[in-house]
C-alpha cells in the first residue's frame, strides 16, 4: 500500500508542479536510517520531498490533520506520518521518530516548526539534532522553493551535502551545543535556498529590519 500510493503521489505531482532537482547527486545511496530536514512553506512539503527521494518514509504531522477527513488520514498514515500534539510537552515524538530511523526509514522533518508565510527561514529548534544523536543518524539539508509561472506553480527541491553525525555531535545536557548543532543545519539549508534564488536572479526573502537594532544586538 505504501509503495503504491508513494508511486502515485510521485507521478501526480511531477505532472502538475513540473518537479525540478537541484543537486541531485547529493541525495545518499541509501535506502534509509538518515534525516531530511527541509525549509517549511507548505503542506505539500513532505509529499513534495518523497516524490523525488526514493526509500520509506516517516514524518511528524500536527494531530489536527489526523481528524480532519478519513481520506487525508488515511492517506499521511500510509505514508508514513505519525501525529504530534503542539504544546503537549512530551518526549513520544522524539522517541517514534528514533524508532523509526532505526528501523531504516528517512525521517522527515522540519526543524523551523511552523511554515514560513513569507518564505524567510526561521531559527532551528534543537528537536532535529537531538533526534539525529539518540539515533546516531546523519542529516540532508534539502530547501524547496514554489515559483509561481503561467498562472501555475512550479517547484524546485535543492539537496546539500549529508551532514555526518560526527559534525552535528552533541552533549544532550549542553543547551549551547544543541543550538550550535541545530544553527550548522540552518545555515546549510540557508545556503541552498541562497542557490535556488540565485539561479533564477530573485532576491532571497528577507524580512525587514527592526528599527533601532545595532549590529551589536544578538538574537540568542
């Protein structure tokens, strides 16, 4: 069921957003036991991610997905979603996610933890290098960007180098190393929507600056 359903969401949506890769090379020869961390503008992420990603997938979905329709639920279950409470404060997610990329899925996630309205990047939260050390699992930075052309959207999906472990290493009970963890993620997926909006000569989403901050003033 998987399998199939993967097959059809691929063919549908390569059809109808014309699906371009971008570095395609970096995508690991492995079938899974890695994370995806990817930017986050839109629900069609995750599908977007596993049309042109080959392996079994899990990914985090908020619960209010789950009780919307029988189909939608259906459907992100068999495809490899589980649900997540925002707010709830527990440590279920953390611990399916582990299970799952030991038992050699990719974990998708997106470590910014709510979509991006305006296309800027956000901080990373610590919950991806905390996943990727209890599971000693590397990381693949990926960045989507939708191109709106001819009245349709069309996507691009960039894929960056495989983060080793050894690079995102962490001491659980040192917060400053879990953000500088999490900051290494960021700052490759910044750099490869930097490249997606390079290509098309488009300046890259900024927000505007905040009246009165110096170069002086930290946002840690």
């Amino acid at each position: 069921m998987y399998l199939f359903l993967r097959f059809c969401l691929s063919v549908v949506f390569h059809i109808k957003y014309g699906i371009r890769v971008m570095n395609k090379g970096n995508i690991p020869d492995l079938k899974g036991g890695y994370i995806i961390a990817c930017n986050h503008q839109s629900n069609l992420d995750p599908p977007m991610v596993a049309a042109v990603v080959k392996g079994k997938f899990s990914f985090i979905a908020k619960e209010e997905l789950f009780h919307k329709h029988w189909f939608i639920t259906f459907v992100i279950k068999h495809c490899g979603a589980f649900p997540v409470a925002r707010g709830a404060g527990d440590d279920a997610p953390i611990k399916t996610s582990v299970e799952c990329i030991e038992k050699g899925r990719i974990l998708v996630i997106f470590p910014e933890g709510t979509r991006s309205k305006d296309g800027v990047i956000g901080r990373m939260r610590s919950g991806v290098v905390l996943i990727a050390s209890k599971a000693n699992a590397p990381v693949l930075p990926v960045c989507i960007r939708y191109i709106k052309h001819k009245n349709k959207k069309r996507v691009v999906v960039n894929f960056g180098e495989l983060i080793p472990q050894e690079d995102i290493r962490i001491d659980e009970d040192d917060r400053k190393s879990m953000r500088n963890a999490a900051k290494r993620i960021g700052s490759a997926i910044t750099e490869l929507q930097k490249e997606l909006y390079d290509a098309t000569g488009d300046p890259v989403p900024a927000k505007p600056e905040k009246s009165g901050k110096t170069d002086t003033d930290s946002d840690e």
